[in-house]
C-alpha cells in the first residue's frame, strides 16, 4: 500500500500464512454512508420491510427504523442497515468467482 493506493491483494492460507492468489476485482461497498437515490431508497425501504416482516417486527417500529434510515437519520447502529441499501447479488456473484483454492 502507497498511501491511499494499494498496489495488490493476494488470498493465503490461514493455515501457513502463505499467499495464494492475486485479487482481481473487489467491490466495497462504502462502511458509513449511502448515496440514497430514489431508487436506492426504495431497494432499502423493500428489503427492510421483507427482512422485519421475516423476524415479525412490530410494523409500526418498521415504518419508523424505515423513515430514520430513508431520510438519513443517524443513530447507534444505522450502519449495520447499509447493506440493504445496495444490489447484494451483484457482490455476492464476484464473491462467488473469486477462486477458493
């Protein structure tokens, strides 16, 4: 790493601490903030809505942890909602091409 560039990633071994493999492509979806666009938005207010609906949270409690996070209210833990607000699939599929061995 040269400041805020990185020049490479590698996969190792956990075992022997030896690398493997070069990474080609990593998608890091941003850890603090989200871009919310109307679309955006509605991605997250639908896979909320389903992720409460799954775990019977009280709708009136989901309507307004929706709300807060939507319109970008802040509080403790908001950040572990940011992943509904981005296409899972798509990291999910580069996870999955990414050799394991």
């Amino acid at each position: 790493m040269y400041g805020d560039m990185i020049a490479s990633l590698r996969t190792f071994d956990p075992e022997d601490q030896r690398t493997l493999n070069a990474v080609a492509r990593v998608i890091a979806p941003p850890a603090r903030d989200a871009i919310v666009t109307e679309s955006v938005e509605a991605r997250a207010r639908d896979t909320l809505r389903h992720l409460c609906d799954a775990v019977n949270f009280p709708s009136i409690k989901t309507r307004a942890l929706i709300d807060d996070l939507a319109t970008g209210r802040a509080f403790f833990g908001s950040d572990g909602y940011l992943p509904a607000f981005f296409e899972l699939e798509r990291c999910s599929t580069t996870w999955q091409q990414t050799p394991s061995s």
